[in-house]
C-alpha cells in the first residue's frame, strides 16, 4: 500500500550570524545552509501492517510522514501509497488516507463531536448508512457515546484524543498516518488508544505509519520498525531483531526472604561472570548479565541466597535502541 524509493527532503535554513557586525551583515544578506531532514528513504507497508517510526527529536519521522500524507513536496525520490503520488493530492488518495496528530487538533473546540462528525460526513460524502454504523463501531470501540454531545473544550485530553480518532476514521481509510497519537495522555488513555488501534487493524486491515517517544507504544502495536538518525534509516525490520542483536543482555532481580542475611555480592558474583549490580537494598537484588550467562546466575542465587521471588526481565526496549543509535553514531 505505500512504496517509498529514494525519498529525501531538504530545507534551507538561515545561518545565524555571530556578533553585532554578523547581525546587521544578515539584515543585508542572510546566508541558509542545507538541513538533510530526510535522505533516500526506502521502505514499503503492506496491507494490515504498523510500521514504527523510531528515532530522537529532529531525526525526521514527522517530515517523512507529511510527505507521505501530501502536506510537504519532496525534494528527491519518489513514493506511492495507493498507488498515488501523495503530494499530488488527487482526490481519490485524500478519500483513501488519515492523518492523526497527537499535538495538533483537526475538530472544532466549540461544537460537540456529533456536530463536527456530520461536517465530515458531509465533506467526505459518506453514505448515511455507512456513517452510522461506522460512527456506531468506532464509539462503542472507544466507549464515548455518551460524550459525543459534549462541547470538545469540555472533555478531558483523553477523550478528545479519541473524538480525533474517529474523525479520521470516519471515511474508512485504508492508509492511516499516526503521528504521536498518546503524547500527553495519562497511562489508562495511552492503554485504551493502544488496544482501540490494534482492535481496528485487526477488523479493518488498513496500512498504518506509526511515530511515537513512548517506547511502549512501538512495542505493543509494531512488529516491525524504521530507526531514523539525522533523517537516514539505519535500520528497518522485525522489533524482535532488534532485541536479539542488540540487547545481549538481561536483568536478573530478586526479591529476598524477610529477614534474610545480607548477601556478600563479592564472594557470591565474582567468580568469572561479567555481570553488573544494578540495585542493591536488604529486600531487593537487580543484575545485569549476558543472556548465555542468565541460568549459570539464577542458578547460583536460588542456591545460595533466601530467594522469596525470581524474576528474568528483558532490557528496556528504548535503551536498547537508544543504544543502537549511539554505535551507529559512533562508527560514522
């Protein structure tokens, strides 16, 4: 559903002059420089599939979806989703796609939901019945029927997140663009917006691009993700790859019996195992170690201390990838 080949964008930015002499020199003549905001990306997104889009602030995931939403022409390369050039914006590609924007709103503060849902009805030229029973589906998914006569100043930033996601689905596209869809949102909205988008691609199969600074996001809805760094993909496949190649280690923790001894960590972790002590507390022991190394260590603690609880945890996704981008970094 969206081919993308070589597709890259730049800007030209003003170069800030330093001094009193440079700043009246750019009030004559300014000088840009040219940011790579995306360079030759090539990847594709099938049917049904969400892509994570994964990287630090300014990497470029946001211009990279406006292009492929048609907000923002290229400047070299090519891509097609539906098999439209999306900064063309034929009409068939705008009835076909969606965009959502955790930090920007689309409907109208001052009216009820119901009343900007029937705009869109009207704009998209949706079909009574197709409009209620869709509107019906996506309410009972997200369970706010009965918000949808309430002012949209007057509901809380949870519900209007999900009164922004119906008015994107509305019209049934079948290539939607999720640019931060949970920023701001407190932990049990972040929840319902996760299981309210894997239950509609799993009904509706559309192709869905994901962006997201919540690592919780990308491991619960992306079984495959982009890694953007200064605008170039420096990696595109499965997230469990990621963590197989990458996090070579994990962390052990245990919860101790009520008035155990104090281990002595020396003695019993210093026998040939490159291992790190992550906490350390009376009721609490927390240690890194390398995946070939985790049952010679659980083994040893269950032997040799009064274990209450044993628990072996994978590493924090994010550090993982955070990780990754740093030894990227590091070889360039």
């Amino acid at each position: 559903m969206i081919e993308v080949r070589g597709l890259s964008k730049d800007f030209h930015v003003h170069k800030k002059q330093a001094g009193l002499w440079g700043s009246l020199r750019s009030l004559v003549k300014r000088e840009t420089v040219v940011k790579h905001a995306v360079k030759s990306a090539d990847f594709h997104v099938g049917e049904g599939e969400i892509l994570g889009l994964v990287g630090a602030n300014g990497a470029g995931k946001t211009t990279l979806v406006k292009m492929l939403a048609g907000i923002i022409h290229p400047s070299g390369g090519d891509a097609r989703v539906r098999g439209h050039r999306p900064w063309e914006r034929p009409r068939d590609f705008q009835r076909q796609i969606a965009l959502i924007m955790g930090q920007k709103a689309q409907l109208w503060w001052d009216l009820p939901a119901a009343d900007c849902f029937l705009l869109l009805k009207e704009i998209y030229q949706i079909p009574e019945r197709q409009y209620r029973e869709t509107l019906d589906l996506l309410t009972g998914m997200l369970g706010i029927q009965s918000e949808l006569n309430i002012q949209i100043r007057r509901l809380s930033l949870g519900e209007r997140m999900k009164m922004e996601l119906i008015a994107a689905l509305l019209h049934s596209p079948r290539v939607v663009f999720l640019d931060e869809p949970t920023i701001g949102l407190d932990l049990t909205a972040q929840r319902a917006i996760r299981e309210f988008i894997l239950e509609y691609r799993q009904r509706e199969r559309p192709a869905m691009l994901l962006t997201s600074h919540y690592m919780e996001d990308i491991e619960r809805l992306c079984e495959r993700i982009l890694i953007i760094r200064e605008g170039e993909i420096v990696f595109d496949g499965p997230l469990a790859e990621v963590m197989r190649t990458h996090a070579r280690h994990k962390v052990v923790s245990v919860q101790l019996k009520p008035g155990a001894p104090r281990p002595d960590l020396a003695r019993l972790l210093g026998r040939g195992l490159d291992l790190t002590v992550l906490e350390e507390t009376p009721e609490r022991l927390r240690v890194q170690a390398p995946r070939d190394e985790i049952p010679q260590l659980a083994g040893r603690l269950v032997t040799e201390l009064e274990v209450h609880d044993l628990a072996v945890e994978e590493l924090d996704i994010g550090t993982v990838i955070e990780g990754l981008l740093h030894s990227r970094q590091g070889a360039a």
